[in-house]
C-alpha cells in the first residue's frame, strides 16, 4: 500500500498540476480551454504507455517474480517525477519546455503500467481466498492516498501563497517531494517476502514455455476482455470526478482552486475507507455483485453530480464528489481480488496488468480530454453525464458475462489454467 501510494501521488499530481499549473507554463494558448485540452493531451499519453509497462513488467514478473519488478517501476516513477519539478518552463526554453514534460510523463506511464498487477498480486498471493478481497484493497487504497497527499500538498500550497508564487516556483514543491516518499516506499519494498504461490509455480515451470502475453491473449482472452470491460466505468468516473472536476470548477464556474482541492481532499478520505470496505463486502457477498452496484450506481450518479457542483456551494460540491467515489469504490475495493482471481500464476501478472492498463487507453486517458472537449462543444455538463453513463452500461454488461470469482484457490486457478 506505502509503495502504491507513492506511485500513485506521482501520476495524480501530474493530472491535478495540468488542470492548474502546466496549461499555462508549458502550454500556453490564447484561449485557456485550448491550452488545458493540449495538457490534458500530454496527460492522456501517460496512459497510452502504461500497457506497454503492463506487457514487459507483466512477463518479467511472471518469469522473474513480482518484487524485482515492484521495486523498478518505484524507481522509474520516482525520478521522472522529481525531475519535472526541475523542468524549465515555455517561456524559458520554449518548445523544449512541452516535449521534456511528456517524454517524462511517457516514463511515468510505463512505470505505472508495472505497477498496479505486482501491488495487487503478491498481496493476493500472500494471503488466505476467505478474505481475499479485504486484504486487497489495501493496495488499492493506496490510490486514494496518493491522490489525498498529492491533493493536499497542491491545497496547502494554494492556500499560502498567491496565485503568482505558485505558478511561478510553489507548484514544483510537491514534484520534489517525491523523492522523498520514494525513499520510503523503497525501503518497504526491499523488505518484502516473494510471493509464495509464485516460487511454487516457477519450481514447477517448463522449459520452453510461451511468453505469458502470449497464453493470456490464447487461452484467456475472455478473460482478458472481462478484465478491460470492467475498468471502463470505474477508470472513465474515477478521471471525471478527479480531474476534470477541477477545470469544470475552477474554469465554468470560476470559483477558486482551493474550493475543488479541498472537496478531493475531504472525498478521498473518505473513499480510502470506502475501498476496503467494499471489498470486504465482497468476501461475503461475491465479487460481481459489488461491482455492479458501483457500476449502476456511478452511471445514475452522474447526472445528479454535475447539478450539486452548479449550485457553488463547497458543501454541496463536497457531497457530489464523496458520493461520487464512494460509488466509484464498490467498483475499485473488490477489483483487485477480481481480476488476480481470474487468471492462472504463470500468466496472472501479464493478464491482470494488461486487462487492467489497456482499458486505461479508451477510459482513464480519454477521459478528461473527451469531457473537456464536450463541455467546450455543447457548452453542457450533460453530455459529459451521457458519456460517463454509456461507460457504466458496458461495464455492467461484462461483469453480468463474467464468472463469479469469490473465493478460489490461486493455487488451484494455476492448475486448471494449466490444464487448460
């Protein structure tokens, strides 16, 4: 969970600095939406690389093992991340300024892409199929907390300095702190057991076998698509509530940054709680059932959110965004437990990760650029609602399609996928 959550306030404080602080220093533009599409566009690209990160720390981490690869992609994530807080702006080095900040989003993006399937899996491989979905959505929640420590940071900041200091040198302050929590979640990671069910399964492996990718996209492909349909509601809402938010409150509505951050602050408290909870439900009544109450939950959910955040009322606002991810939550809690569980040990890592990161392309990376783009077309928070609720109904639809995984044994999941 520390690990993750250090990976994860790497890549929200990219998104949340976008919406802030890089549409203007790195991409400027005469009109402000233009130029905040153009960040959100840089910011998409992190996602396009995360499943080329999912496919090589994938087959690495079901050859090699899951810590080597945990402890790379930390680094990875941790010095791109430090080294955008040295970056020279636009008006310094010009073009330079935008092509250094997404060739460093790129490497944040392909660490990330490692990241989430090593988290999840050696926490699910540690522990007991009975409470399977408790123990991972500790990880999970390392999400939310990222996003807490990195929303806070930006909200501390917005409140003690004025609108010139932090776009000037406060906005680097939170890039820099980075490597200070990588320290962290380094030395938790080196002090971390190798996933038992892994040694067993590499004692027992073949000579000669197929690359991991390759027996996920042969054998387990519906698998595969049960894993990409189930992320696009939980990654298309989690990205409109997170950080298109933001622009919508501070842009349309022109209220203050602080106004926004401080809602996602309190929010993600709350939805860090939300997490476990959820996916200890899940342990009692199957993993299926929980995901489709978020999935129909979000999808009605929508249309009441972008009504509580026109009233300005920062109560109101708060409610809309912790209703929102509380939502979002019966969804992400048992997702952990839900995808590990359906894919065998030799290709669990490749399967979980690339299910897992190619719906981040068509969900978590379009989506605040798609719902920026509908805002600035129909002048309308209600197509941005539609869109979010046509991702909830696919989502819906592939986990009715799928199996109910609640309570399998991993071990056992190896030999039938061998069997297979």
């Amino acid at each position: 969970m520390i690990g993750t959550t250090v990976e994860w306030y790497d890549f929200f404080l990219y998104g949340s600095a976008a919406a802030l602080v890089f549409n203007k220093l790195f991409f400027p533009a005469a009109d402000p939406l233009i130029g905040t599409l153009i960040a959100f566009a840089s910011y998409g690209l992190g996602f396009i690389a995360r499943p080329l990160g999912g496919v090589v720390f994938g087959h690495f981490g079901d050859r090699l093992g899951r810590k080597k690869l945990l402890v790379l992609s930390l680094l990875l994530m941790g010095t791109a991340t430090f080294a955008m807080g040295l970056l020279p702006t636009y008006a310094t080095i010009g073009i330079g300024a935008p092509i250094l900040l997404t060739l460093l989003r790129l490497v944040q993006g392909f660490a990330l892409g490692g990241e989430w399937g090593g988290a999840v899996l050696i926490v699910s491989e540690h522990g007991d199929a009975r409470r399977r979905g408790f123990w991972t959505s500790w990880p999970q929640a390392g999400v939310p907390t990222g996003n807490l420590l990195a929303t806070a940071v930006l909200a501390i900041l917005a409140a003690v300095q004025t609108d010139e200091a932090f776009l000037s040198w406060g906005w680097r302050i939170p890039f820099l702190l980075s490597g200070i929590l990588v320290g962290i979640g380094l030395w938790i990671r080196l002090t971390v057991a190798e996933s038992p069910i892994f040694l067993a399964a590499q004692a027992n492996a073949v000579a000669g076998e197929k690359a991991p990718i390759v027996e996920v996209v042969r054998r387990h492909w519906r698998e595969l698509l049960v894993a990409i349909g189930a992320r696009l509601a939980e990654n298309v809402t989690y990205y409109v509530i997170t950080v298109f938010s933001l622009t919508y409150i501070t842009g349309t509505l022109k209220l203050s940054k602080s106004v926004g951050l401080n809602a996602l602050l309190i929010a993600s408290a709350i939805h860090l709680v939300a997490i476990v909870s959820w996916g200890t439900l899940s342990d009692r009544l199957g993993r299926r059932k929980v995901y489709l109450f978020g999935a129909v939950g979000t999808g009605l959910w929508t249309f009441v959110f972008f009504l509580l955040l026109d009233t300005k009322s920062f109560a109101l606002v708060t409610l809309a965004v912790t209703v929102g991810l509380v939502l979002h939550a019966a969804m992400y809690g048992p997702q952990a437990a839900f995808f590990s569980e359906l894919f065998g040990t030799r290709v669990r890592y490749s399967g979980a990760s690339v299910g897992y990161q190619l719906a981040s392309i068509v969900a978590g990376a379009l989506a605040p650029f798609i719902a920026v783009w509908l805002l600035a077309t129909f002048h309308s928070a209600v197509p941005v609602s539609v869109y979010v609720a046509l991702m909830a109904v696919l989502t819906t639809i592939a986990v009715t399609l799928s199996r109910e995984t609640q309570g399998v044994d991993l071990e056992h999941e190896e030999r039938v996928s061998m069997g297979a």
